[in-house]
C-alpha cells in the first residue's frame, strides 16, 4: 500500500463570537480510512461539500488533520521517530488545482513554474529549468514555443497541462487530482485525460482522481471512493461500485448520470433536497435524511463499514448483517 | 528542512530579470510616462547640481529688487520678499523639497511593505497584533499626527523626515496587507506550500512580484501629498527653517505678496504640482507596464 489514511478527521470552527467561543462545528471530514495500492487510480466522487477537497488538502497537509495520520510507502508523515518529513512527503505526493488559471502565477513565465518546486528541493537551476522544458514536451506544449509564455498566454487546456507538468517535475509517486478535468471543454478533457493516463503508465504513478463526473471517474480508475458529508458512504472496485451498487446514496448519485442507453434509463427516484447542514450534524447515519429506506435503527447507529465481498465497503444498514433494518440485505 | 530551502537563494532569476525586463520594454515605448520621466529627470538632475546651474546666490538679498515681476532683467522669474533670486531659489529648493517628498515615502514603503505583507501572509494573530497597531496610528489626521510627532522629537529636517515616516507606514501598510492576503488565498501560492517551500521562498518568488506593483503604485501618489506635509511642517517651525530654499517654505513665505505679484508668489506652488503632476502620471505607466495580462 503506498497510502495508507488511518481516521483522518478535520472540524472547522464557523466563526468565532467576539469572545473566542466557537458557534459551531463543521465536520468536514470526519474519520475516513481508505487504503491505495501503488499504481492504482482512487476514483473520489460526491457532491460539492462531501469533503473531497479538505481530504486532497489533508493528505498534501496544506491544513493540519485534527485527528488521524496519514502513512505514504508505509511511512508516518510528519511523525517524529522513523517518519517522512513534510517536504520529504511533499516531493512525493503532488497534487493538480481545479482552477488552472489560479494555480499559476501570472508573474512567472510557465517554465519557472515547473522549475520552482524541484529548485525548493536543491536542484540547481540550469538543470531545473531542463527538466521542466524536457516535462514541457511530455505533456504536448513544444518548449521552443511555450516555455516563455505566461499563464495568461495559454488556453485552459494548455494551462492544466502545465500544472501537470508541475507536479510530475518534482518526480513524485502520488499525484492528487482535484477536479483537474472538471473545468476544461469536453474534447480537451478527453486529451488531458488520456495524457494522465499514458503519464501513469510511463512514470509509474499513482492516481486519487477526485471529480464529481462519474463517467469520467468510471473511465480512470480501478476503484471508487463515494463520500457524503465527510464520511465514506461506500468504497471498492469500479465496475463493482457502478454494477452492485449498495449505497441508497450512490444508487441515487448513478441514477442522475445521464445515459444515452434506453434500457438504462433511470427509475429510481432522484435525490431530493439539498445535503443536510455538515454543522453538528445528527447522530447516526448522515444520509437519513434523504434516504428513501431510512428507519429507526439509522436514527441511532452510524453505519460502520460492513464488509461486503471483494473488498467492497458499504456504510449501510441495509448491508450490514444483523443491524436490525427490516429491509436487511435487500439494498441490491 | 532548512538546508533545502537555502538552496533556493538562486531563485528563477532568468524568469525574474525577464518579468522586469519586459516591463523595462514596455515603460520604454509609453510616450506620456517618457516624457514626464524626463521632465522629473530634469528636475532632479537641476536639483543635485544647483551649484553650478543657478544663475546666482540664493542667499544674497536685495533690499532694492523686492518683488520684481517675472522677466526683469537679471532675474528671469523676479525676486522674492528679500529681493532674492526667484529661479536661484527654485532650483536650490528642489534640493529639500524632493528630498522630504521622496524620503519618507520610500522609507515608508520599505517598512509598511514588510509589515503588511508578513500580516498579510502568516495571517492569524500576526496579522491581528500588526494592524491593530498600524490603526492606532491612523486614528489621527496625518497632518496632526505629523505635528504632534515633529514637535515631540523637536524641529529639524531629520525629525520632520522621521514623523514623515510614521505618518505614511500605517496606508502602505494596510495597501500591502489586503493585496498580500488576495494574493496568499491563490492556488499557486497553495501550489508552492505544496512542492514543499518554506515561507520566505514563498515571499520572494511567488508573493512579491503579485503585491509590490499596487503597493508601488500607491505609495508614488503618496510623494505629492508628503511634500505639502513636509511645507506644512516648515511653515509650522518643524521642518526647513528660513532662509534655506524650499517649495513650501517658500510658498508660505510668499503668500503675503500674493496681490502685489501673483505669478512669482505661485511659481513654488507651480514647482510642488508639477513634481507630482510627473510622479503620478510615471506611476501610471509603470502600473500599465507591470500589468502582464495587457
């Protein structure tokens, strides 16, 4: 396991009162355990404000875990006896920006961009800037015309090249895709999909492709993480995920995909409302609320994970045997 | 940890010199922000060698020549009250008037920088306990704050440039603490934590370039208002001291000849706008040449 995430836990304070005291508590990610295997792709889809966002910043540390750790090649990041440092961890995890126009600075031509990190980790500039140009023509953009350029001078597509170029310059083994495809046309999302995919290949990396478009978490990865409001509703192989689905939750989120197949069209009832408010949040199972089969026994018990087969989690209980719900093994 | 983050002291200095170097290339081609440069060139380089430029003593007075009009004979722009040369004086008074125009702001720039891009960037408690500090300060009108702390250290030049000083830290301040603090929320600075630098990398690659254009552009049309502070002071008894030429000194020296020769009694008042007239619209250019989107 390359990456291993043991109760990761992180609660934002909603504005403090003028005295200090905190008027509530979001649980924006609240105790999530998962495990990636080297050169896998860890598809993490929901809605926005699932947390699958805060998870990327917390594994990158670019904000502090409450509670939980974080192990990369099986190593405690940050810890103090046999632990990788930070900046250790942080050559070897990269992770790509939703905004690509954001993630770089408009100040610096894009080779200087790539250049920076692994300048940070002491390599001389010259070889640097040519490893960056050589990363330049692996992602597509010719370094003759681009490596010059500034972020403004660049299309979206072009733009989210760079940025992978930027990770990939630190030579790292696990990149963290935060919607990186999410706001590109629908043609140049194909192409920087399929370049991800030949630069796993040839880098031998490993992948959490975070994104809220099923079709295209289904088409990168080997299995699937579904989050709901900080916590794991269900997680295990792809086509397992989208073929057995147990999650009342994912059932519903696969039911809204849209689908040119008429013998595919949806029948179960869409979601209704918006996700309930992540702010001390209910005891029990957090999807209750808008779960059709919700009963009393999901009102005071929160689903643990049951083991389904073949290292198929689902947070149900529905799925979990002898939980008391009376439509018990039924969810498929 | 620190070993690696020294080892970036060398920075991408080939994309540094080219980002300044391109908004070298493009001041270079705006005419408006030339031809006021120059001008302000003149100026300066008048100032630095009134000695061998003026016409004549600034010193020597004439009971008899008081007050000529512009064109006389001998004294091409007139005299003052005490009959001294009136275009002597203005060119020895750029000498003190640019010097307690620019000083204090550039001071203040530098200082007012530090402090409000380190509140800006770490943020939190830091950002608290500065511009608190730096609102106490701005309670208080800047002119009163400038004679309040003038006359606490006492008159002379060196303290009316010092409570000059004090008085222009706490705007840059706050300019570059809420263009530090857009800045820091951007995903490239997110990008930079994430490959691993320390803070004053940070700073210096990526947060500088993005905030010390609008803070520069501000404080540039700071240097008008900090010389009429500066005559301020002098007319107050804080700053410059009669007889040594200076605009406002000058100016407010002046101002009892208004209806006998307007036009002498205005030329220090003409020099005091055209010097900022020149820094503003130089400004100007140079906050369009930094713009790299255009």
């Amino acid at each position: 396991m390359i990456l291993q995430v043991k109760q990761l836990k992180k609660y934002f304070s909603t504005g403090k009162s003028f005295f200090g005291k905190s008027r509530g508590t979001v649980h924006a990610v609240d105790d999530i355990s998962f495990e990636v295997a080297a050169g896998e792709t860890l598809g993490i889809v929901g809605e926005s404000g699932c947390g699958k966002t805060t998870a990327a910043r917390l594994l990158m540390r670019l904000i502090e875990p409450d509670e939980g750790e974080v192990l990369l090649e099986g190593r405690r990041i940050g810890g103090a006896q046999g632990g990788m440092s930070l900046t250790e961890a942080r050559r070897r995890m990269q992770m790509v920006f939703q905004d690509s126009y954001a993630s770089l600075n408009p100040r610096l031509p894009i080779e200087a961009s790539i250049a920076f990190g692994p300048m940070v980790h002491g390599v001389a500039e010259r070889e640097a800037l040519k490893r960056s140009r050589d990363l330049l023509a692996r992602v597509g953009l010719e370094p003759s015309r681009f490596a010059a350029r500034y972020s403004h001078e660049l299309s979206g597509g072009q733009r989210q090249r760079v940025n992978i170029a930027r990770a990939l310059a630190l030579q790292p083994r696990v990149v963290i895709l935060d919607e990186a495809v999410s706001a590109l046309d629908k043609s140049v999302e194909a192409q920087v999909l399929n370049l991800l995919l030949d630069l796993k290949t040839e880098f031998g990396l490993t992948y959490l492709f975070i994104s809220h478009d099923l079709n295209v978490v289904r088409y990168m990865s080997d299995r699937v993480m579904v989050m709901y409001l900080g916590k794991i509703a269900e997680i295990g192989p792809v086509e397992s995920i989208y073929r057995e689905t147990g999650h009342p939750y994912t059932r519903a989120l696969l039911s809204a995909m849209p689908t040119l197949d008429p013998d595919r069209r949806t029948t179960e009832p869409p979601l209704a409302g918006d996700p309930p408010n992540p702010i001390d949040p209910p005891p029990g199972c957090r999807f209750r609320a808008r779960c059709a089969y919700a009963e009393s026994v999901c009102e005071r018990i929160d689903p643990a994970d049951a083991v389904g087969h073949s290292g198929h989690l689902i947070a149900c209980h529905m799925s979990i045997p002898r939980s008391g719900h009376t439509r018990q093994g039924l969810a498929q | 940890m620190s070993a690696v983050v020294d080892a970036i002291q060398l920075a991408p200095a080939a994309a540094a010199h080219g980002y300044w170097r391109s908004v070298f290339s493009r001041l270079t081609r705006d005419k408006v922000a030339l031809t006021f440069f120059s001008i302000l060139v003149l100026i300066f380089v008048a100032a630095i060698f009134a000695p061998l430029i003026a016409p004549s003593d600034p010193y020597a007075s004439s009971i008899l020549n008081r007050l000529k009009p512009i064109g006389t004979p001998g004294h091409l722009l007139g005299t003052d009250e005490l009959g001294r040369d009136m275009l002597t004086r203005l060119i020895y008074g750029g000498r003190l008037s640019l010097l307690m125009g620019l000083a204090p702001v550039v001071l203040a720039f530098a200082v007012g920088s530090f402090l409000g891009i380190t509140a800006g960037f770490v943020g939190g408690r830091v950002n608290t306990a500065i511009m608190r500090t730096v609102d106490v300060f701005y309670a208080f009108p800047s002119v009163l704050l400038a004679v309040a702390i003038s006359g606490a250290l006492g008159a002379g030049i060196v303290n009316a440039l010092v409570s000059l000083t004090i008085v222009f830290i706490p705007p840059i301040a706050r300019v570059a603490e809420s263009v530090t603090t857009q800045v820091r929320s951007l995903d490239f600075v997110e990008a930079a934590r994430a490959s691993g630098a320390g803070a004053p990398t940070i700073i210096r690659v990526h947060i500088i370039g993005n905030v010390l254009g609008p803070i520069f552009i501000y404080a540039t049309s700071l240097i008008s208002v900090c010389m009429i502070l500066a005559s301020g002071l002098s007319f107050l008894g804080l700053g410059t001291k009669p007889p040594q030429p200076e605009w406002g000194l000058m100016l407010n020296t002046l101002r009892t000849a208004i209806f006998q020769n307007p036009w002498v009694a205005a030329l220090p008042g003409m020099m005091i706008f055209a010097v900022s007239i020149c820094f503003n619209l130089l400004s100007d250019g140079v906050r369009q040449a930094m713009d790299v989107t255009r």
